[in-house]
C-alpha cells in the first residue's frame, strides 16, 4: 500500500486543460490562476404570475403572499362557495427560467430517473410527499415548491419549454375526487435561496412538522438499532423454533429486534392475501410463548399485519361485505372502507388486542397506499358511513391506532414502508423503511436515502437485505455498506451463511451500533441524486464518516480532526482532499475488521490517496 501517493490522473488533466503536452522536471510547476465563476443570482418569482387555472365551478379563490425571509415565500390560496359544491379540477401555475438548473430531487426519485424533464409525481398521505427541489451543478438549491396539505392528492409536472427555456410548473389539485365543501385552503412554498439543496428539503420538512395536524410520532431508542427480518429468509415458511434460533444469532451480531413479516397468520404459502384478515396465528398457534422466547434472547418482537386487506378466504370477509372500497383480483383480498365506524372499531382493536394478549413490542403495518377512494366511490356519508372522505377516514384510523397503542406501550415501534413515506405518516410511525429492493444494494441505497433528506429524527430504515452464500464476502458487505446511513434490516439465513460472511456482518454491525449517534443522529450530507448519491457524509462534533461508492474525492470538512473512509467499491484507490498539511496517523481494515495497516503518515494541502481493500476502510486521525 502507498500512503500519500500522488494520482497520476492530476497531471493528465492539467496537461489536457492547458493543451500542453510536456517533459517537466520533478520541481518544474506551471504558473496559472483561476478566476472564480461568476455567482449565478437567485430565481425570482413574480408572485403576480403564480396562479390558479381550471374551472372553479362555485368557488371563487383569494390568494395571499407571505415573505417569510429573502428567497423564501408563501402563498396561500382560499378556496370559498356559498354552498358545499364539488372542487373541480384545478391548477396552481408559474414558470421561472431554467438558469443554472442541472438536475432534480423529489420523494419518488428512482435509479432511471435522472432526466429533469420528467420530474413528475403524485403524492397524498399515503404515497410520497408534496415537495419538489432543482438544483445546480454545485448541487445548491435552485428552487424549492412544496404544498402545505399532505392528505389530500396532488400531482407535481415541471418541464421545460423549448420556445423561451423556462419551466412551467403545474401543481394539479383535485383529481382525486373529493367530498362537497364550502371551503378549502393550502399554501404553496417557493424557496430560491442558495442553499444546500437537502437544506431547502429539510426545511419544508420542519415547516410540515410545525403544523400541529402532522407532530411527529415520538422515536425510540429502540427504532433506531439493527433488526431481523423474516421475509426474504423465510417468506411465509416460518416457525417458531427456526426464528428463535435466529434471534439468536442474530442478537450476537449486533440485532436488537425481530420483524416476524406474512405468513405467522395463515397456514397457506401461496402468497397472495386471500386468507389475511382474520389475525389469527394459525401456524403459530402459541404466539405468546413465541414473542417470550425472543424476549428471552434480548430481542423486541414487531409483527407485520396488512393494514386494509381482509381475504375472500377469510372467516371475517362476509362480516364486512359490502364495507369494501375495491376487490384486488390477482391477491385474492378486499379492501376495507375506514370510513365505516365498525371497520375502524375492528382494525384498531386487533392492534390492541395483539399487544395485550401478546406482549408484542411493535407493529410492520403494510399497504397502507390501497386506502384511496376510486372512480367509483360515493363521497358520502350515507349507508353507516360516518366520513365521506376516505383519506381523513383514513387519518382518524390512522391517528386512533397510534394513541391507543402508545397509551399501552408508550416507546411502541410501528414501521411504514415506501412510497407511504410522507409528513402526515410521521405521525402514524416512527420507522420508515425503504421499498423492497431485494438484493439491490444500489436502489436500497437511493431508497434510504430519499428517506433521510425528508425523514429528520425520524428512524429511516434500509429495505432487509439479502445475498447468496455463494457471494464473495467483499461483494456480501456491499449489501450492508450501501445503507449505512440508515438503520440495517438484515434478512440473510444465518444458519447457512459461511463463517467469513457472519464475521462480516458481526463487524459492520459493530462499527454501525458504535457509530449510529454520526451515522444516523449527525448531519447528514448527501451527493449527487442524478449520479445515485456517489458520496454519502455523516458529521457529529469533529468526526467525519464518509463512504464512497464511485472513484471520486472526498473533501474533509473543515475542523474534522478524525475521519472515516469507507470503499464500498470494488476498485481501491480512495482520493480525499485537506485545506491544509497535516499529519495524521492512519489505521486500514478489510471488510471483516481485520487491520493489515497501522502508521503514522504526513498528508499534503490538496488532494491525497490511499489504498483500501475493497469493501474495507481506514480511520485517519489528525494530529
């Protein structure tokens, strides 16, 4: 290993920027100087050119501009009729010129969506969230627009015109059918401050959490360390003696819950939701002992439920016939209306009974997104319905489940998924998880990711990873290195994995418990979404955790006194940048923790490089 060699690829570039093709001497350097680029202004938004199109029926709208700081401001758009009338169809409009704008970040952001000219989206309570950012090739904030109303749908387009290169956006409201009213208000946010563009996120995050309708759920300690997940290891085959001795090993790497997922309540392994929704533990008929059994190795127990489905095989479906919003052909299920008094009554009390007669630690509550009314469904109250809307049916479900299972077990773990990932779910859970991306290291890593710009204090969880045991043990740890930001879910058979790969998970593991109040507590700083967040940075006080997953430098903040660098590629040299010399001393381990290089070591001003074993890393402190 060289410590502190020079990148042959400086010289190469310098030679290719100034055209020089060169013999120089070791001492020879090339007298030059370059101007800073000029400092590209701020979009302006004409507020007069902010507007609502479409027909308005009996409404009739005011609109009011707030400023609440430079760059950033408020417009708020009431709705009024004098009798509850139907809102149509509307759009809010503006346009802005595409200036200095090179990419886009919204909740749904996905690894084929790197094209700004198809940054479109919908979002509601239970899919994405409201907000869309443009950002700048030094990755600053552009423009930043989000909706102030999270429940209710919204569908987000922004393109690019070619006759004047201006965006026009186009905030569609009201597709979704909603029930009469004599009034309706959101507030639209423009921020065009030149901020970091996972600021100007964060920020419309707090202004969603500001809103006393959407506090966040209180996150325990406990939501925040490594777990064990049954699905892609067992799917629905599970037992209780096989989970148990999994637990147990799990618990020795570094786990401290199990997610036991589908299949404890059904004696059917065809997949499918045909014989959900009785909540009975048909496979495993003494789930008590179970949930005692984990407790016993120091695990907590979370149980998945599917929160809308009862199947057409299930004891209770012709209790609720005719209580239905749609039938799901290819699963086999229903989906129930929660603006049935009696269907909420039933939901909340399954949750409460489980926890009680169980001693259950927390809830996986899935599908969340298949509460959503159709073209189909009568907005209103008639036939036992005592809500015509079905999405604050839904958030008065929602919000019952959290307040009577918290009053029972204040620290309660309750984990969503994506895409139900938005400000109104931070109330409902404290654990949101990436979708499944099975043996995906990539997209789990763009996953967690998006979570984590828009998530704040709440636990942001990977999607449970999985590898063959046929997997070198460098390729294995990349499963575990692309989530590091987040909190693992491990979901590999650990009985049948090879040794090498146990030691591998015992050592990441170890390394995240210890480092978790940077990992996920410390200020997060993420890179390029358009290039899949090549870079990924944690800072806490003066330590900085920095993993690279592309050949690209790192730049060491300033004050950082200790650093961790960690290669999760398969390539080996890792290139950082200091603002001044310094010397260091340096420790490198492989991927099992193994140390094969302690030393001391004098870095230089500008770019530095070392050599780190695949999916290994080094710890460089100052001195």
């Amino acid at each position: 290993m060289m410590i502190n060699k020079q990148l042959k690829t400086n010289v190469i570039l310098l030679a290719i920027i100034f055209g020089v093709l060169c013999s120089c001497k070791e001492d020879s350097k090339l007298d030059y100087q370059i101007t800073s680029a000029e400092t590209i202004k701020p979009l302006k938004i004409l507020s007069d050119s902010i507007k609502i199109e479409g027909d308005l029926g009996s409404f009739k709208v005011d609109k009011r501009v707030k400023t609440l700081e430079p760059g950033v401001k408020i417009v708020t758009f009431n709705f009024s009729a004098e009798t509850p009338s139907e809102l149509k169809p509307t759009t809010i409009t503006f346009n802005f010129p595409s200036l200095s704008i090179n990419g886009f970040w919204n909740p749904g952001r996905a690894i084929d969506k790197v094209n700004y000219y198809r940054s479109g989206f919908s979002a509601k309570a239970s899919s994405n969230a409201p907000v869309l950012a443009f950002y700048n090739n030094a990755l600053d904030n552009r423009i930043t627009m989000a909706l102030s109303d999270a429940l209710n749908r919204s569908d987000f387009e922004c393109q690019v015109k070619e006759e004047d290169v201006h965006f026009y956006p186009k905030i569609k409201l009201f597709r979704e059918k909603m029930p009469k009213t004599k009034s309706y208000k959101v507030k639209l946010l423009i921020d065009t401050r030149t901020i970091p563009y996972y600021k100007s996120i964060d920020d419309v995050a707090s202004w969603w959490a500001n809103n006393p309708s959407y506090k966040p759920m209180q996150v325990p300690d406990a939501a925040k360390k490594p777990m064990y997940s049954t699905w892609y290891s067992y799917h629905q085959n599970i037992t209780a003696d096989e989970i148990v001795a999994e637990c147990k090993i799990a618990k020795s790497l570094g786990c401290a819950a199990v997610i036991v997922d589908d299949g404890w309540q059904t004696n059917d392994s065809n997949r499918g939701y045909a014989h959900t929704g009785d909540w009975t533990p048909d496979r495993i008929p003494e789930m008590k002992k179970f949930v005692e059994n984990v407790h016993k190795e120091g695990m907590k127990f979370i149980l998945w439920y599917s929160l809308p489905f009862m199947g057409e095989k299930a004891k209770n479906h012709a209790k609720f016939k005719g209580k239905y919003l749609r039938y799901w052909r290819s699963q086999g299920t229903y989906v129930l209306d929660p603006r049935y008094p009696e269907v909420r009554e039933y939901i909340v009390n399954t949750y409460v009974k489980a926890m009680q007669d169980w001693n259950l630690d927390g809830f996986k509550l899935d599908f969340m997104g298949w509460f959503t009314a159709n073209g189909n469904t009568k907005l209103t109250t008639d036939d036992g319905r005592d809500f015509a809307s079905v999405n604050a049916a839904t958030d008065y479900l929602m919000t019952e489940i959290t307040t009577k299972l918290t009053a029972l077990k204040p620290d309660v773990l309750i984990e969503f998924r994506q895409s139900y990932i938005g400000p109104l779910m931070r109330k409902y859970g404290n654990m949101f998880r990436g979708v499944d991306a099975p043996n995906n290291a990539v997209a789990n890593k763009i996953e967690v990711t998006n979570l984590r710009i828009m998530a704040q204090n709440t636990a942001v969880h990977s999607d449970m990873f999985i590898w063959r045991p046929e997997e070198t043990v460098e390729q294995a740890a990349l499963q575990i290195l692309n989530i590091l930001y987040s909190v693992p879910q491990l979901s590999v058979k650990l009985n049948t994995i090879p040794k090498n790969h146990l030691e591998m998970i015992e050592h990441w593991f170890k390394y995240w418990n210890t480092n978790k109040h940077i990992l996920i507590e410390g200020d997060f700083i993420p890179s390029n979404p358009g290039a899949n967040y090549p870079i990924l940075t944690a800072l806490k006080n003066d330590k900085q955790i920095s993993t690279v997953y592309e050949d690209i430098s790192i730049e060491v903040k300033q004050n950082i006194n200790v650093i961790d660098i960690i290669n999760a590629k398969t390539t080996h040299t890792i290139a950082f940048s200091l603002g001044n010399k310094r010397p260091a001393y340096v420790t490198v381990k492989d991927c099992k923790g193994k140390i094969i290089f302690e030393g001391k070591t004098n870095f230089k001003k500008g770019l530095n490089s070392l050599e780190l074993p695949a999916s290994g890393m080094t710890n460089i402190k100052f001195r």
